[in-house]
C-alpha cells in the first residue's frame, strides 16, 4: 500500500522521521500527553528507540503500533503528523 513504511529514524525529544512507499516523508512528534494508557511505556527513552517496521507499520513491543493510513494522511497534508 502506498501509506506503508519504508523507513523510520529515531530523532531526539521523542520524534520519529518516516518515509512511506510512495514517498512521502515526514516527521512524526509524540507530545508528553500522548505517552498515556497503552503508550506510556514508550516515555522511557529506550522502549521508544526500538521502533520496528512490521509488515509497513511502526511497531513497538507487543504489537503496539500507529495506524499508517492515518499517519501517512497527516504527513502528506501538513509534512508532519503531532501525537497528543
């Protein structure tokens, strides 16, 4: 799919640079509000580094992952994509 991930750089005070299938590229900015319920483990430093691409989407420990589609829509409108 075009909103597939291709290629993903961790990037200092929680961002993440991606680059999908079709090209579009952007960054993705994780707010300390978002680091909350399912997420909050991603607030230690080394759990958020290890960012995996599964099968075209960002992957973090037991399957937690962000929706590409969503993510790719907000990255090709604004070149950027703000998790609160």
């Amino acid at each position: 799919m075009e909103w597939d991930v291709v290629d993903v750089k961790v990037m200092p005070d929680f961002s993440l640079w991606v680059r999908f299938r079709d090209g579009i590229e952007g960054v993705i900015h994780c707010s300390p509000t978002f680091f909350r319920g399912v997420f909050a483990p991603l607030h230690d430093p080394l759990q958020f580094a290890s960012v995996a691409i599964v099968d075209g989407v960002l992957t973090w420990l037991d399957n937690l992952d962000l929706a590409p589609d969503a993510m790719h829509t907000e990255i090709k409108q604004h070149g950027y994509w703000k998790l609160e």
